[in-house]
C-alpha cells in the first residue's frame, strides 16, 4: 500500500491512519495490520467518544515503528510501538481540563499521561485497562 492509501485510511469517523504516523517526516513509519486494528480500536473506543465531549481532537504522535521510537526519544516498552497509544491535545485549547477529566474517568483508559497542553492516552484491545493516570507526569 502506498502512503497516499495509508493517510487516507479512515480508522472511524472522524481520524485517518495518516494522522497517526507522520509519513510526511518518517515515510518508514509502516504500521501491520494488527498496528491499525489497534488504532481503530483507540479511536471507536477512546478519541471518538472524547471528541464528543470537546471537540476535534488533534494528533501528535500515533504508531511508531522501533526507528521512529528511538529517533524521538520515546521509552522502549511503549505503546506507541504497538499501535496502542496517542499524543493528542484538543483544537481548543480551552478544552484541556475537560479533555484530561473525561479520559480520567472514562472505562476504556489504560493510560493517561499529562503535560503541558498535550497528554498521552494509551488502551489495550486485549487486557482490562489499567485506568493509570498521571496528571502533570511531563514538564
């Protein structure tokens, strides 16, 4: 598949494939298909749901392969890597707060990792979430 099917891909109804993995910068940066499957599952069940409650939602940073990993100083056993993790922050920046306290609460939630106007949301389509959260855990 070429990268132009890749970002166009749409995982649900509101994100595409593209916008978790920065081909633009890593064109390397292929995902398998259990890496989509996973994303899709992050999507219906998390950002969808939180995009609801705030808004559009942008995308930091998705999947990671293990090169783009290591060039972005991510840690090694993350789930970036398995396509079960975003950095994410609201278009509104006003919708932050209310951002964090959904996900906080939401059932769906295995990670949430806050810094300063972005967080890292992480879900696990095969085990129980941990509900792990971390408010001001980046500085």
């Amino acid at each position: 598949m070429e990268n132009t099917q890749l970002n166009d891909t749409r995982l649900s109804p509101h994100f595409r494939l593209g916008e978790f993995l920065n081909l633009g910068k890593y064109s390397d940066n292929i995902p398998t298909m259990q890496h989509v499957a996973n994303l899709t599952y992050g999507c219906l069940m998390l950002l969808e749901p939180a995009r609801q409650v705030v808004g559009p939602i942008l995308i930091n940073s998705g999947f990671r392969s293990s090169r783009v990993n290591a060039l972005v100083g991510g840690v090694r056993n993350t789930q970036h890597l398995l396509g079960q993790a975003a950095d994410i922050r609201p278009r509104d920046p006003k919708q932050f707060s209310k951002l964090v306290d959904f996900l906080k609460n939401w059932e769906h939630t295995d990670q949430l990792l806050t810094g300063n106007g972005w967080l890292h949301i992480s879900w696990n389509p095969f085990a129980a979430p941990r509900h792990f959260v971390r408010v001001g855990y980046y500085k």
